[in-house]
C-alpha cells in the first residue's frame, strides 16, 4: 500500500501550489518552429515567473506536441525535454516534476532522474481509458519496478480517470482512486476535468477523496483565482495551468502577478 510520507517530506503538511511550463512544440511535433534555443528561453522565462509568484514546484511537459503518441514518445523528444529540464533546474532550486505526454511514463522517470527532479505526473497508471489517441492502458507494474531498476527517489503523480479522456466502461470515481492508491504504486493522486483548463467537478473530487482517504489529492484542471478556494477543504493543492497564462490564455506567457494571486489564495486558506 502507498504512504503519503513521500509527499509530505517534499512539500511539507500545507496546501500547495504546482504551476505548469507548457513547452512549445518541440523538435519533430507538427508545430515545432526549427529553433530549440526559443523553447528553452520560452520555459526559462514561464518558470521565473512561476517561482517569483511562490509557487511550491513546477511541473514541465510537451504541451504543445499534440497530436500525441499514445504510448512511447520518439527519441527526439526525450533528448530536447531533457535538455530543457536540465536548464531549468540550473535556474532554480525548487521541486521539479516532468510529464511526458500522453503517457509515457518511462521516459518521464528516466528524464526525471537524469535530471535531479522531485516527481513526475503520468497521466494513466492503473486502468485503460479511451482517448484521441486510442485505448490506453495503464501500465504499473512496469512503471514501479522501472523507478526501482533506475534507483531514482522520484514520485509519481497520477490521474484517476484522466482529462481528455472516458472510462471504456462505467467506473465509480471513489473505487477508482482507492484501487489506484492501494494498488497502483503511485505517491499522489490527481483529478481533473475534462480537458486542459475545464474545471474540475467537485463531486469528483469528494468521492476520490472519500475512495483514498489517506493519499495526497492533488487537482489537476481549472483552477482559477475564483475557484480555488472551494476545493482546498478536499484536496491539498492544485497543478495550475492556463489561469496563470497572460488573459488567462493556454498559449500566453506564464504572468507573475496571476501566480502570486492564485499562490496567495491557497496560502490564505484556513480549513
């Protein structure tokens, strides 16, 4: 069974705050626009303005890639994310987290421990949803004994019936996250709406709690300076995204002042 003694060793007993760098499209995407060095001054410039508003970590992923492979992502990819990485963990001191989209949760380890980050986010560890990309199944058996093999203290994140995504069949949101926690070899549990930037039901986000009582609970979408408050008595923190874009906007810069806003409101929570 997981123990959410991992967790608190790294963040501490509060509520906390992750925010996202969204990496441009990088080499071998669609969108990718030939210039790695623009990616990187891009990533540098959204995590400063991340870490200058208080956040407690960021989480790094290959956002703008889409469309996404299902599984494995080529080897292009993992070389530029783990030059990215590398560099943003020259500039700073705080926890890192590595997600590589959809869900390839190896190459996620292997860059996190290359790259002397805290923790990944892979999308589907335990169960099968059906996406864009197919049926994607979850894989922990692999994942935990690869973490193992690489002898990285590096925790892993992972959604309980993911974003962009639905059940192949109906699975009860509570059974899914305890079945995942006790189960699935993960350090954290995340739900989301249903896509990027969709807030999350607070219905959900009771009955994972209600399912794994003990695992930290993490919210994974839609969160705003509006909203955030409701979910801190049920959860103990929120990755962050879109809100804390300029205008509010996916594809916008990440704006100091919006994070400091956002990372303000949850230090302010009293429960």
């Amino acid at each position: 069974m997981s123990s959410r003694e991992p967790f608190d060793r790294l963040f501490g007993k509060k509520k906390i705050v992750i925010g996202m760098v969204h990496l441009k499209a990088l080499p071998g995407a669609p969108r990718y626009e030939n210039n790695l060095n623009a990616v990187i001054d891009a990533a540098l410039a959204d995590a400063n303005a991340l870490e200058q508003g208080g956040v407690d970590g960021i989480m790094i992923e290959n956002f703008f890639d889409a469309p996404f492979f299902k599984d494995r992502v080529p080897p292009e990819t993992v070389a530029s994310m783990a030059r990215v990485v590398t560099t943003v963990r020259q500039k700073t001191k705080i926890p890192l987290g590595v997600n590589v989209l959809r869900n390839d949760g190896i190459s996620a380890l292997a860059i996190a421990a290359a790259c002397d980050c805290q923790f990944v986010r892979i999308n589907i560890v335990s169960w099968a949803m059906l996406a864009d990309q197919g049926v994607i199944e979850g894989r922990a058996a692999e994942i935990a004994r690869y973490r193992k093999m690489l002898g990285a203290n590096v925790l892993i994140f992972t959604d309980v019936l993911t974003k962009h995504a639905v059940p192949l069949a109906p699975m009860q949101m509570e059974w899914v996250a305890l079945d995942t926690w006790e189960r699935g070899g993960v350090d954290a549990l995340v739900v989301s709406g249903k896509a990027t930037g969709y807030a999350t039901d607070l219905g959900d986000i009771i009955a994972a709690r209600k399912g794994a009582s003990d695992a930290p609970l993490l919210i994974g979408s839609g969160v705003t300076l509006e909203n955030v408050v409701d979910f801190m008595p049920s959860v103990d923190g929120v990755l962050v995204g879109t809100s804390l874009k300029g205008d509010g906007r996916v594809e916008n810069a990440v704006d100091a002042a919006r994070v400091r806003a956002v990372v303000d409101k949850v230090r302010g929570f009293v429960g």
